[in-house]
C-alpha cells in the first residue's frame, strides 16, 4: 500500500490535477499540515477522511525532528494497511513540508511505498496569473526574500515568501530590478492582488512571491521581431515544426520532433 504526496496546485479547487482528484477520492485517509490544503482537499474528499497532524510553529530544529517523526509514526502504519495521501499546496517537491515526510519515512518506515502526484506549483502559476512569459532559452531562477531580504544577480527570478514586499522592494530597484508581486495567486481564500506597488502589499501576507526582471534586459525571441520588422505575418517559408495532428509513423514523429527542438535552439544530441 502507498503513501502518496498529492500536490493540491495554488489553492483553486479546479487546479488540482485529474490523477490528484482520483488519488484523494481513493485513500483511505488525507493528511493536511495546514488550514488552506485542508480546505482544498475538503472539496473532494469528505471531511471524516481528514487525518489529523500536529505541528509546533518553531524554527526549532530538535523541535521539528520530533514532530515529523510522530507525524510519520500516526502515517505510516495507515499506509501499510491500506492508501493515504499527504497533501501540499502546489507541488510537494518544490520549497514544500513534504520533504521533511519523505525523509523522515525513508529513515524510520522504509517499507512504506511513496509516491508523488505532481501539482500547478506557483513557479509556472505566476506566469499566467502576471502575464509573465519566460520565453525559450531564457533562465529564471528561484529564491527566497522573507524578513525583507532582496536577493540579487540571476536576469530573472520568482522570490517566494516576500513577507515585508517595500523593503525588499527597496534592494531589488537598487540592483536595477522591475519587480511585480502577486498575493494570492488562484486561490479562492482571499484577495488576489497582481501589482508593482510594494506598499499595496505592505501588510503580511505569507501567501505572498514576487517575479523581479533586470531592467535593461533584451528578449531575443524570433517571433518578438513581428512587433517592429516584419508586418506581413507570412510564417510559411520555414521548415514544417509541427504535426498538424496527423497520424504519423515513428520516423516522421522523430523527424518533427526534432525540428521542434531545433526551432526552440535544441540541436545538438537525441
Ligand atoms: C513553502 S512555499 C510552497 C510552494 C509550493 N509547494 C508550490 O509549489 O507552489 C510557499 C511560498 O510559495 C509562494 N506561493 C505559494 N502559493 C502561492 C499563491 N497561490 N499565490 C502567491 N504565492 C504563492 C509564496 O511566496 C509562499 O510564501
């Protein structure tokens, strides 16, 4: 029987995946270390399948190892018997609680069977909620900005946990940054807010990331060139990249795949 970290997505209902959906509607127990995963679980399984956890707010490291290891101790003798789910909003692989779980399973219960069920994690979320793109071959990393913080020096980057947004505001226009901050995002408690005034957001909010872009940043996507050079919007002189959804044998699907590859700059191996 399996242990199944189940990411929720950013807090909508309806983002949850269809395998999430199903893997809640089979357990036998869901397991949520908050009030916002419990409440989006809550609207596909019904609420005496909720097990409960506790958890100490501490930064305590000794603290943190004991709740985790009787977390896992109330968990793992469910997932023996039968299929429990540990829920986590966005992706349970991505700055989330359940890698203290997944560790602390393997350490004390190895005969647990673990699996994951990947969610809409607020790194791809942003984009679409800020109408944000990171466009092919560009770098974006990722980074925390609590207390204040402002990290600097990638061209582009999703600050998550952007508690005291004017101060960091304040570190990130010094280093030659425009920033936007979302609070929020696709979650149904609460306001969402999109805005590049950090004192529309100066109240606490852990729900709260920001995307920050170098100023001066020049985007070279072939396809930017339509907005200045070429208004004729004639794309048919290239090679085919893609399908047409025809049905295809192995060779040509590798052929255009390849191409696919090619046109986003990817020629190099297999
Ligand atoms: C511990 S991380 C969890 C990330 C999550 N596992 C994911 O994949 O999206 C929590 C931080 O993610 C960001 N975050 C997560 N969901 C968000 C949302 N719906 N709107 C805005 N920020 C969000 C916030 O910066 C928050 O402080």
């Amino acid at each position: 029987m399996t242990l199944y970290g189940v990411g929720l997505g950013p807090g909508e209902a309806d983002l949850v995946t269809v395998r999430g959906k199903h893997v809640l509607e089979e357990c036998d127990v869901v397991y949520s270390p908050g009030r916002l995963s419990r409440s989006v679980a809550l609207e596909h399984v019904d609420e005496s399948k909720i097990g409960d956890l506790d958890f100490p707010m501490t930064k305590d490291e000794e603290k943190l190892r004991a709740a985790w290891k009787e977390a896992a101790a109330e968990i793992a003798p469910n997932a023996r018997d039968g299929d429990v789910a540990f829920v986590t909003l966005g992706d349970p692989n991505v700055y989330s609680t359940f890698g203290h779980l997944r560790r602390t399973i393997d350490a004390f219960h190895p005969a647990v069977e673990l699996e994951i069920v990947p969610g809409v994690s607020a790194v791809t979320a942003f984009a679409t909620a800020m109408g944000v793109e990171i466009e092919a071959g560009a770098g974006l990393s990722l980074r925390e900005a609590a207390a204040g913080h402002s990290p600097t020096g990638p061209d582009r980057m999703i600050l998550f946990k952007v508690t005291d947004a004017p101060a960091t505001h304040e570190g990130l226009v010094e280093a030659g940054y425009d920033v936007t901050y979302g609070r929020r995002l696709f979650m149904e408690q609460g306001e969402t807010l999109v805005t590049d005034d950090p004192a529309e957001i100066d109240e606490r909010d852990y729900y709260t990331l920001a995307y920050a872009e170098k100023t001066d940043l020049e985007i070279e996507s072939a396809t930017a060139a339509f907005q200045t050079d070429d208004e004729s919007g004639d794309a048919s002189d290239g090679e085919p990249v893609a399908d047409g959804g025809r049905n295809l044998g192995d060779e040509e699907l590798v052929k255009i795949e390849r191409a696919e590859g090619c046109a986003q700059g990817d020629c190099g191996g297999n």
